[in-house]
C-alpha cells in the first residue's frame, strides 16, 4: 500500500516539478519584445506657432493665419479667406488637391486653441 501510494505521489508531484524548470533561450517564447510603433510625423508640417505664442485675440488669429497660409509655398494656389471668432476658426475657398487641404487644416489647428474648426473648403482634384 505504501508503495502505490509513494508511486501515485511521484507521478502527481512530477508535471509540477517539470514546469518549474527554467526555459532555454530558443524554446516557447522568443527572448526579445517587438519593438514599439512610432506615430509617422514625417508628413506632418511643423507647429506654425510655439503653443505659448499663439495669440488669444480673434483679430489677431485670423491676421497670423492668413499670413501664415499666404507665405506657404506650398499652398501658393491655394485660395483660402479665414474668419475667426471666440468659438470658431472657419476656411472657406478652394484648394488644388486633398495634401493642400489636409495643410491647411493643420495649420488652422495650431491656431484654434480651444475654438472648433470649420471646413468648408473645397478640393478641387479629388485623390
């Protein structure tokens, strides 16, 4: 009795003392992590203003970011009038393409603060 009962012991206790040994290096899981994702900010245009710079008046939003659209080579057919007040900033005319727009749009976030934007521009080449 003594014997099957060392016996049933040892094969009950056996499963556990064998997952407890320590894995070699090239067996279940890999030795490494995936590396992390990084958002892609290659294609992003650089704030247009410091967020410490961006002015608080109305007026003076909407005169910057016109400046600001104007002297972009990038949107020189761009044909943009901007209207801001204290709850939103709205673009209004017509752009070439949807790269222009998507500009645009980022540029008039830079300034918006806490104001909504607006899009009613028009684009002009679908892509």
């Amino acid at each position: 009795m003594n014997r099957i009962l060392v016996c049933a012991l040892l094969l009950l206790s056996a499963p556990l003392a064998m997952s407890q040994q320590p894995q070699q290096p090239g067996q279940g899981r890999p030795p490494y992590t995936t590396p992390p994702t990084f958002p892609d900010t290659q294609n992003q245009p650089p704030l247009a203003v410091p967020p410490d710079q961006v002015p608080s008046a109305s007026s003076d939003i909407q005169d910057q970011l016109q400046r600001t659209l104007s002297k972009d080579p990038d949107l020189k057919d761009a044909q943009v009038q901007t209207r801001v007040d204290e709850n939103a900033i709205t673009l209004k005319g017509t752009v070439q393409d949807e790269i222009e727009h998507q500009k645009i749009l980022q540029l008039a976030q830079t300034y918006a603060g806490k104001r909504k934007i607006v899009d009613n521009l028009v684009v002009k080449q679908k892509s």
